[in-house]
C-alpha cells in the first residue's frame, strides 16, 4: 500500500530521494523547499514538474516556538509520512511527529558519531577511516532520535574531500537508505533502535575560524583541514595581503628544509607547499576576490610564503 508523502529538502539528493519514492508508488502529497535563491532548487523543479504541491519558507519556527500558519499548511497535505533527505531548517514537534508514521530523516555519517550540521567536512578534518549513512528517526536532540537503517563500509580515501565523499560514495548509498527505510514503513517492518552512547560525538558548523590554517599544525592536519572544508567553506589563510583558499590537496611526508607555508615549487598546475612533515601539493587557488583556478595561475614564486601578510 503506498504512502502519502511529504518532503522537507532541497538540492539534487532531495529531488532524487522524491523520484523514487514516487516511483516505488507512493503519493508525495507536499514539498516543502527553501525560498528561491539566485539557482534554481532541483527538488522544487521537479514538484513544479510534477504538479505537486510546493511551500517555500526558509523558517516552520521562530525562537524555538512553532509558526502556528505553517503548520496549519502542513497539516493540510494529509501526510502519512515526513521525509527529510536534505533539510537544513529545524522543524517543530507539531510537524514532525504530526504523521501516522512520523519522519525520516538522512544523515551523512554513522551516527551516533558526528551529529551536526558538518558531518562530512568533519570527518575528513578529523581523521576518520570509514564512514557510512544513517536514517533515523528525528527527535528534540540533533540526530540524537532513533535508528531505522544504516549503511557503512565506506572508505574515507587520502585524496577524499568533503565534496567527493559525499558525490561519488555517501550520496548513492544515501539513496540506498532512504529507500530501504521508508519500504520498511510501507510494510509495517520498521523497528526503531535508540542510538548507543558509545562513539556519540557532536561537531558543530565549519565556519571561518574553524576553515583558517594554522601553518604550526602538523602538515597531515592541514591536508585534511583543506580536504574537509572543499568546496565550502574552503580552507583560507593569507598571501600577499590578501584572503587565500586553498583546495584540491594531498600531503606527502618528507623533511623539507623551509618554514611552513612556504612555496616550494610550481610543478605544471600544482604548487609545492611545505608543512610540518612533508610537503602539500595544492592543485586550486582563490586569491582576494579572484576566481577559484589552478594554483599556478596566479603566479606565486617559490620563497613566497602562505601565512603572513
């Protein structure tokens, strides 16, 4: 029997998290996406596409406090189920388990570890091996609620970034997930299973000063600080004056004889950084307000150093 369903996301994963829910027969009664930005939504597109109904707000509760009008237009959807495959917006109690079924949420790691809204920039930056998916049901917490599937096995790679993590390994077996998940509510086989406290750690956002370099910092550190914060924020730190962001790295260990930060060497598009330990091949550059290109475009010289003024 298939189920009425609402979507609270965004972004290509909640587009394709729809489509197959639709696909596997169920009906998506609502969709509930972010306020058009300067690029179009690509789950809003296809509910446009689709004809299903579409509600953008970028709040659904203001001071913890639920907006009485927004969940008045939730309820009206007549959902069975909430799914949330990309939502960045805290939804209130009165939405969230406002279902028969209540709501599923996706989440790009194994809880209970790194919970937080930087799950992925988070476990390049501190050095985890593997990672997985988890789906779980949301509670007051932040992704503390109850396990439905999870999914592991998956290698964090040398050169991974946050952004490859998530495209090439997290974001098909994601979808895997989510499927399995709500299939499992579609029969009457879910079985809830609280999350252990062993291994529950919380990281918070990646914002600037959590993204800044610290060239003292042993050069494995620094690699996976850039990998972790590519494509966003990006890892930044200074360079003639000016903000540089540095991406697309890879730390080779080794004993060069200069101060961290310092340009080695320009080798076709990478440049050559020393590190505590080893050296960095940076292959992109944001210099100032520049555009992101290769990191020998701007034409830094060995003996110029990243760090200072």
């Amino acid at each position: 029997m298939g189920l009425r369903i609402a979507i609270f996301g965004q972004a290509a994963f909640g587009r394709d998290a729809a489509l197959a829910v639709a696909e596997a027969g169920h009906q998506v009664v609502g969709v509930f996406a972010p306020p058009a930005g300067s690029r179009p939504d690509p789950l809003a597109e296809l509910a446009i596409e689709r004809g299903w109904p579409l509600v953008r707000h970028r709040h659904f509760r203001r001071k913890g406090e639920a907006i009485a009008e927004r969940v008045d237009e939730y309820r009206a959807v007549g959902a069975d189920l909430n799914l949330m495959p990309f939502t960045t917006v805290f939804l209130p109690p009165e939405i969230v388990a406002a279902p028969e079924h209540g709501s599923l949420c996706f989440h790009p790691s194994l809880l209970p570890a790194f919970r937080g809204g930087a799950a992925l920039a988070w476990q390049i930056i501190l050095g985890a091996k593997e990672t997985g998916v988890s789906v779980f049901r949301p509670d007051e917490g932040v992704d503390t609620g109850p396990l439905l599937v999870q999914k592991g096995g998956v290698r964090i790679a040398p050169r991974d970034t946050a952004g490859s993590l998530y495209f090439k390994k997290l974001y098909p077996l994601g979808q895997e997930a989510l499927a399995q998940a709500v299939a499992l509510v579609a029969r009457g086989e879910a079985v809830l299973r609280p999350q252990p406290e062993e291994g529950a750690s919380f990281q918070g956002l990646v914002g600037e000063d959590e993204a800044q370099i610290d060239w003292s910092l042993p050069g494995e550190q620094v690699d996976r600080l850039i990998r972790g914060c590519d494509p966003q924020p990006g890892a930044h730190t200074r360079m003639r004056g000016e903000s540089a962001r540095l991406f697309g790295s890879a730390f080779y260990p080794g004993d060069p004889k200069a101060e961290p930060g310092t340009v080695l060497a320009a080798e076709g598009p990478v440049l050559r950084v020393v590190t505590r330990g080893g050296t960095l091949e940076v292959a992109k550059l944001r210099l100032g307000s520049g555009a992101k290109g290769a990191a020998t475009e701007v034409g830094l010289e060995p003996g110029e150093r990243f760090g200072g003024d």
